[in-house]
C-alpha cells in the first residue's frame, strides 16, 4: 500500500518536472507499436503505404491515445495549471507596465501592512518571555496633590506590600545604576539592576548557568558581593566562557563573584540591563523612594484585589509617618498604589503610536486594494471584445474565468512576495536603527504569522480581482460585444462603483493626510521648542568614582573639583562644570519644599514638587542656562558655610517677581531642619521631554551635596574629537579607575527623547503620501476606463463641432466631482481620527484650519492633476479613428 | 462483421496486461499480439487504449518500464512485472474466476 503511494508520487513527479522527456518517450514507443504493426501487413504482402495506413487504422487515433496515456499519469490538473501560469506570464510580459503597476501597489500595501504589524506583533502581542507574563505586575504610587504623578517605593514601601499584600504570591523590587567594571585596569561602564532577594522568583526565570542569588544574599544595607550577568555582556565581555561562573570580577572597585549568567532575551527592567545585584533591602529604610516593584499574583487573586489591598496597605502606613504627611487625609490627597499589568508598562508609549500606525496601513491597503479593483474593471473592460471572441470560440466561461484567475493570482502572488521582502527590510530598519527606541525591539522578527497573513491577503486580493471582471463578462452576450455595443456598457452600476471606489479612496486618502499633517506640525513644534539652555557643542562624561576608595565626601569633593580644573585648562574647553545629572537624564529626585513666611496649601502640608540637584560652579554657563539674578556657586560655598540654593524661574515667579526672591528662604520636606537662602535665580529648563513643560528646580551646591555618580559636562569649541580626547586624558590623570568609554555630545541625548516619536512621524508621513500617490492611480484609472468607455460618444461630439476644451471640462468636471465628496468625507473622518490621535499631538488643535485647509486642497489638486490626463486623451480622440472601432 | 470478435468487457484489459507480463517482460506492441494470438483472435484489442492502460499500471507501481532492444534490433519499451504487480494480478485473476463462476452459476440455473 505504502509502496504504491511511493510509486505515485515519483511517478507524477516525473510526469510533472519531465514532462518533455516523457512526451518524447511516449512519441517513441507509439511510433514502434506503429512500425511494427505495419511491417506486419508488409510480410501478407501488402504494400508500404497501405500497410502504414491499415497500421493506423487498427491504432484508432493516435493524438486521442496520447491524450489518454497523459491523462494516465494523473497529472493533468497539475498541468492545466502550469499551462494557464505560463499563458499568464507571457500576457503580462507584453503588458510590463500594467503588470508592474499592479505588483508595486501590492507590494506596497502588503509591505507596509506586514512590516508594521510584525513590529505590533512582536511589541504588542507576543507574550514576554516569563512563566505566565499575565500574571506579573509592576507596582508603584502616586502622590498627586503634592505633583507626584508617579512615585517610587522606599525599602520600607517595598517590604509592605511585600508582607501584607495577599494577592501578591511574590513581590521584589528594582532599582537601576551604572557600575563600573575593571578588568585588566581597563574601567567599564555597566548598566546595573540592583534587585530584592525575591527578584528572579517573582519574573520565574532560572539562569542558563550558575544559579541567581535569593533573599539570603540579600542582606539589609550590606548585600552580598554578587552578581548575575546578562547573556549580552557574558558574551562581549567575558568570551561566554563558562568559567566565568564562580570567578571575581571587580565591580565598583570591590571584589564580586560572579554567581550565573541568565539566559538570551531576558530583558528586565530593560534590554540594557547588564547586570544583576542584590540590592541590600533594609526595611527600616522609610526615605530615600527610587525603587518600582513588580509582583506575581497568587492563584485565583484579581488585579482589582490586589489594587485595593495594596492602596489600603499604603493608607495605613501613611499613619506611621506623621511627620511626612502632617495629618493628611490619603484619600483626599489622591494616595493611592498604581499596579499595572507589566506588558502594559512596557510597552506604555509605544502602544498608542504603534495603534496609529497599524491603522494607517490598514487604511493604506483599503485603498490599494481598492486601486487593483479599479485597474482590474477597466482591464476587463478593454478585453472584452477580445473574450467575446474566445467564447464565440468555444472557450467555456468557466474556462476563460480559470485563465482570468490565473493572470490575476499571478500577480498577487507576485506582489505578495514582494511585498514580504519589503516587510523584512522594514523591520529590518526599525529593529537595527540606532535611532529607533521602541520596547521590546529583540522580540520583534517577520513572524510567520505575519508572513501567513500577507499570503492569505494577496490570494484573497487576486481570487477578488479576477473574479469581478469574470462576474461583468459572463453576464453580457458574446455577440453584443462583438458587435461593438459591448463597449459602451460599462454599464451605470459599475460606473457608479467604480465612484464609489474613487471616493473612498480619496477620503480614507485624506485621512491619513490629514493625521500626518497634524503630527508632523506637532513634531515641528516639539523640535522647535526652546529647551531652556543650548545642548549644541555640550559633551558630558559620567564620573562615576570606585566606591572602594571614595567613602567620604571629602575625597569625592576633591577629586571632582580637580578634574574640572584639569578640563576647564584643556585647550578647546570653553567651560566645565559637575553636577549630579543633566537635563534629558532620567531619574531625577524631587521633593515637596516649604517657603518661609508662606504657609502651604491646606490639606498636603508641603508645596508641590521641585526637581532638586547638586551642581558645581560654571553648571549654568557650561550649559547655557542663564543666571537672571544674583549669582553661580563658587568656592564660597563649602561644608561650613551658611546652606544656600539657586532656583530657577519656574519655582520663584511663583512666589516673587524678578529679583525680589533674592534672600528667601525655603525647605525641602526631606530634611525639616535646614533653610537654604535663595542666592541666585536661573532659567528654567524641559528637563524630560521637549513635550512637558519646565518642572521648578532648585539647586544646591555640589561641594555640600557630593555624590560619586557625578557628571561631568564640558563645552567645548570648533571640532570636539580632538578636545575630548584630550579631556579624557585629563581625567585620567586624576583618577584612572574611571570609565570613559561613555563619552558622548548632549545633543544625542536630548534627540533621543524624540527619536521614536520621529521615526513614527516619518512613517506616517511617508504613508499619507504613498495613500495620496495610490489614490490618485485610482482616479487616474476610473477616468481613463470612463473615457475609453465614451471614446464613440466624444468622437461624435466632436466630429459636430464640440470644442475640445468643453470636453477636457466635461471629463474634470466628473472626476473632481468624485474627489470633493470624497475629500468631503475625508475631512469628517480626518475630524473623527484627530481626536484618537490625541497623545500624539503638540501645540496643535486637532481641528488645526490651516492643516485641514491645505492638505484637502493638495489632495484636490492631485485628483484634478490624475483626471486630467485622461480628460486630455477625450479631447485628443480623433472622431474618425474613434467611429472606425468598430 | 467479422462474427467471431468480442469487444473487452470494461475493466479485464489490466488483467490481461498483467496476466501477459507474467510470463516474459514485453513490449506495447508485442502484448497487443500476444493477446491476440493466445485468445484465438477472438479478442479485439483496442491497440490505442493499450498505452494508457500500461501507463496507468505504471504508475501504480505494478509494471516497470525500462528502454531495451526488441528482437528485430530496435528500441522498445519493455514493460515487466513488479512483486506488487504479481500481488495484483493474483487477487484480479482471483476476482475475476469469482465473477465468471457466479455468473455461470446464475445462467445454469433451472
């Protein structure tokens, strides 16, 4: 049985892939059987030429014969089809531009769809890499009456809902930092996550060698010198040699064994996360809030469960902490826990944009769809003499709808592949583009999903366009065709079609437009806006200093002052300054601040926040942050002296006008005891996003506030290259343990923050123009198939005496006619989507005039342009050449 | 017209190939004279139908066909029995006496 199946399917493969090899065998063997057959006769005596003729006679005929014997070999379907293929290709070689008109829209449409639904796919949709992802939740709180919109955890917030959240089955908590490695004295930068004992059981993930460390490593405030290393930095730094499980390496200048590494594709918190250690949680520890848990929940709890019992274990630890929230009312103030799925959190902003764009490729495919349809009418329009012809013939109707659908697959299928290449270097872009900052980008391929999908659309789209003109054909009289009154019955049901087509193109066309029009001029304001100091020419170093040899402030105070003295002395370096940070560098602290004299709002007890750091002397000017009053930091302002702070306009128009705020005094919540007298007033700064506005700083001078994770910033002049180079020597010079393989210009730092948002604004952009171009081949193609259509009608006309230029109205006039409904209806639905787009829009009204006014008179004047030529062709018609087609 | 021939009842021609391969490997035209001969040309074999039928046996695996020289010096394609072409042609030859018998049995009747 199994062997007759085997023998089948050899020999229809043969018959298939030999099939000029087995029709010379069959010619052969039927020529013996006949020469035989007739010498036979010739030895009775009979003559040659009757004998071959009796041979014959005796045969029956021999091409039906053949035409059995092929049809033994089970093949004929097969070879139908291949047949119909090749009749299909060479059509379409003798028509290249109508052929590749239709493969690039396709491919097109179907590039796009797949590319950016490959990017939703693997972003939105595919579950994260863990044990049951749906059940993990990342938590943290908010403060809002205070403006903590978000607010981190405290070791001791961490330990409570650790505790006495029942719905958590396990709880751990995160806080980010930069290391620094040494190996073989060379200093390295790393970006570490320091985590809970409870971390890699919360994410249930093992390491792919070695073991992670737990709870017992995680001593409060003194953690175990230990670390877990990422796949990534396994590989590049340590070769991926196993032997670097249980070995030493020095980190932050103490020595720490190197306990596993985890598997490729763990990525929490982030994909640059290097490193693992265990953070030393001490539950004692109520300030200091820099941490974000993340949690499982225990079987059976619910998400809401877990929401009201963590909010009530925050309540009721707001009791325990008088002297921060001065009898205010959780409830009334806004406390509350914010848990949130942790696919939601990560994937937070790109969700919204992403929607964007898989919306507007669905709209982009619609309309090439609709564009093939169009082309495809008035193709079978043009044919249809010619398929007439092949019926009188006697070609089937269900033969001539095969060869239809065959030349219609042909080229889905075609545009289908092409298509799936387009996909693969779109994603290919947006996951090895430097610029492109999207979450999850290592879990985004060309999934065989998308690839599946992107077949079953360009089949869907071929059976679709083969079958429509097959339905019109089929349904008209072969010999009305032939006759010639065929052509002029494009009939009013397919013209009104083919308007209604042409009108939704233009306004699903004029939506898209639109939208990108509105985003683009959001992306313009956001570029354009004034950040509040000049990032041109500012590089920035990280001056993390080895803990092991910096444990006191003074060394730290020291050493950082004496490398801006060294750098400010490079030539090229027009001004350096230290600071805790920079602006566009994340994880800023703030603090509630009380302002002498002014008692603050009732309820909260503390003003709002303020963004609060430490920064050398020269910080403003090194930036070009402007000092409106009073002055900079300077050597007056060390341990010792009277505690001082410069705010910056955000903070003192609050409270003051211009320099009136000179000599005020204000305090942090944090630390009730001391007030700092304002000495200077600055500029305020976009510290997050060109998009938010400037939060109110305040600064302390770095001297009495040092840290060994300072910055240094350097401006420099002409060429940076050369000067940097010799920046980093300097800084060396002073301390060699520190890593410099993070120099980098401001400017990168502060684009990055509007890198997403510019890939997605290009995208969209570059879509509503391919929407425009696709949707004005439609009009084109309706108008044509129209005056083809009344070629007889306009000869005539003019043949009377018709002015050509009132047939050149005529036809705009029915095609522009089309585009205002449709554009009409395009600036409704344009209305609908702004309003969706929303988060994505800056300083734009989503009903902006001046957006709306000018892209519908753009797409308007595209319309007229593609109706034109046609409209031309009509007045060009020569009456007698169009009188004689027939 | 010539009285004495019969038409093949549908669906014997298989087993007449195969029951004429059994002997020797043959060529098309060989096996259309040797059914000719041995049913005392009472049979008409239709020499066109021979080729498809070959063909079809073929590629259900019961014949093999291989390319040699005939006895008069001139290719031909040789058709020979496979071991599932044997199996065949036992369980049609069986089928076949079954069907005559009861046939026989049913126009002896009364």
């Amino acid at each position: 049985m199994l062997s007759e199946l085997w023998s089948e399917v050899r020999y229809r493969a043969r018959a298939l892939f030999r099939r000029g090899e087995m029709e010379r065998e069959l010619d052969a063997e039927l020529r013996h059987h006949l020469e035989r057959e007739a010498e036979k006769y010739e030895r009775e005596g009979v003559p040659p030429e009757e004998a071959r003729r009796r041979a014959r006679r005796a045969f029956g005929r021999v091409s039906r014969a053949k035409e059995a014997a092929r049809a033994a070999r089970g093949t004929a379907f097969l070879e139908s089809v291949v047949r119909d293929v090749r009749v299909a290709a060479r059509r379409w070689r003798s028509r290249p531009a109508f052929a590749a008109l239709v493969v690039a829209i396709l491919a097109l449409g179907i590039g796009a769809t797949s590319g950016i639904f490959s990017l939703v796919d693997g972003i939105l949709l595919r579950p994260l890499p863990y044990p049951r992802p749906d059940r993990l939740v990342r938590l943290r709180q908010a403060y809002p009456a205070i403006g903590l919109d978000t607010w981190a955890l405290s070791d001791q917030n961490v330990a409570m809902y650790r505790d006495e959240v029942r719905g958590l089955a396990s709880f751990a908590a995160w806080g980010r930092r930069g290391m620094t490695l040494e190996r073989d004295g060379r200093p390295r930068r790393l970006e570490v996550a320091r985590v809970t004992g409870d971390f890699f059981r919360v994410l249930g993930v093992d390491p792919a060698l070695g073991r992670a460390f737990g709870r017992s490593e995680d001593t409060p405030g003194q953690p175990a010198r230990v670390a877990v290393l990422s796949s990534g930095l396994w590989k590049s730094e340590f070769g991926g040699r196993a032997s670097v499980v249980g070995s030493t390496i020095d980190l932050d200048g103490r020595p720490t064994r190197v306990l596993g590494v985890m598997p490729p594709g763990f990525a929490y918190p982030g994909p640059e996360t290097q490193a693992w250690v265990p953070l030393g949680l001490d539950p004692t520890d109520r300030y200091g809030w820099y941490l974000t848990g993340v949690g499982r929940l225990a079987p059976g709890a619910t998400l809401d469960e877990v929401r009201r019992d963590s909010r009530a274990a925050m309540w009721r630890w707001t009791k325990t902490m008088p002297g921060l929230f001065h009898g205010v009312k959780p409830a009334d103030a806004g406390i509350t826990t914010l848990v949130t799925p942790v696919r939601d959190a990560i994937t937070g902003d790109a969700k919204r944009p992403l929607e964007v764009l898989q919306a507007a490729v669905l709209l982009i495919l619609l309309i090439a769809v609709a564009d093939i349809a169009l082309l495809f009418a008035n193709r079978a329009a043009r044919r249809g003499r010619e398929m007439a012809m092949q019926r009188a013939l006697g070609a089937t109707g269900g033969r001539i709808a095969r060869q239809l659908l065959t030349e219609s697959l042909v080229l889905a299928l075609a545009g289908g592949g092409l298509g799936i290449v387009l996909a693969f270097g779109l994603v290919h872009v947006a996951t090895h583009t430097a610029a492109v900052s999207l979450p999850r980008l290592s879990d985004v391929g060309v999934s065989w999903r998308v690839v599946a999908f992107t077949f079953a659309t360009s089949v869907a789209a071929g059976l679709g366009f083969g079958l429509a003109p097959v339905a019109t054909l089929l349904r008209r009289r072969p010999t009305a065709s032939l006759a010639g009154a065929g052509r002029d019955e494009a009939g009013a049901a397919t013209r009104r079609l083919n308007g209604a087509l042409i009108a939704t193109q233009l306004a699903l066309a004029a939506v898209l437009l639109i939208s990108a029009g509105l985003a683009l001029r959001s992306f313009r304001n956001l570029t354009g806006t004034r950040l509040g100091f000049e990032p041109e020419g500012v590089s920035m170093v990280a001056l993390p200093l080895p803990a092991a040899r910096y444990d006191d402030d003074t060394s730290v105070v020291r050493t950082t002052s004496e490398i801006a003295r060294r750098v400010r002395a490079v030539p090229g370096v027009s001004e350096a300054a230290i600071s805790w940070r920079l602006p566009f560098g994340g994880n800023y602290n703030t603090d509630g601040y009380v302002v002498e004299g002014r008692p603050p709002p009732s309820g909260t007890g503390v003003e709002t926040q303020t963004a609060q750091l430490a920064v050398g002397p020269g910080y403003f000017r090194t930036l070009g942050i402007p000092l409106l009053y009073g002055r900079d930091f300077d050597g007056r302002d060390r341990p010792g002296a009277a505690p001082v702070t410069i705010v910056d306009r955000a903070l003192a128009s609050r409270y003051w006008k211009g320099a009136d705020a000179l000599g005020q005094r204000i305090q942090l919540t944090g630390d009730t005891t001391t007030w700092f007298t304002i000495v200077g007033v600055v500029g305020s700064v976009r510290d997050e996003s060109p998009a938010v506005a400037p939060m109110p700083h305040a600064y302390f001078p770095f001297a009495l506030a040092p840290t060994r994770r300072a910055m240094l910033t350097v401006r420099t002049e002409g060429k940076p290259g050369p000067v940097l180079a010799a920046v980093r020597r300097a800084v060396s010079a002073v301390e060699p343990g520190i890593p410099l393989d993070d120099v980098r210009p401001l400017t990168d730092w502060v684009g990055r923050s509007l890198d997403t948002q510019r890939i997605i604004e290009l995208l969209l952009g570059a879509f509503a123009l391919l929407a425009a171009l696709l949707a004005s081949v439609g009009i084109y193609g309706v108008m044509s198939l129209y005056v083809t259509d009344r070629r007889r009608e306009f000869g005539v006309r003019l043949a009377i005496g018709a002015e050509p230029r009132g047939l050149v109205r005529m036809v705009l006039g029915q095609g522009m006619t089309l585009a205002a409904v449709g554009v009409g209806a395009g600036l409704v639905g344009a209305l609908l989507a702004s309003r969706w787009l929303g988060s994505l829009l800056y300083g734009v009204s989503p009903t902006d005039p001046l957006t709306y006014g000018a892209l519908a008179a753009a797409l308007l004047a595209v319309a007229a342009g593609s109706a034109w030529l046609p409209a031309r062709r009509a007045a060009r018609s020569d009456p007698m050449a169009a009188l004689r087609t027939d | 017209m010539t009285g004495g021939r019969l038409d093949l009842p549908q669906g014997t021609l298989d087993l007449l190939i195969l029951k004429a391969l059994s002997l020797e490997p043959m060529h098309g035209w060989g096996i259309s004279e040797r059914l000719h001969a041995v049913s005392r040309e009472t049979l008409e074999i239709p020499q066109g139908s021979l080729y498809p039928a070959l063909h079809r046996l073929e590629r259900k695996g019961w014949v093999e066909a291989r390319w040699g020289t005939s006895e008069n010096n001139r290719r031909a394609r040789f058709y020979e029995l496979t071991a599932a072409g044997r199996k065949q042609l036992a369980r049609e030859t069986e089928q076949w006496e079954r069907l005559t018998g009861a046939v026989r049995l049913v126009l002896e009747m009364g």
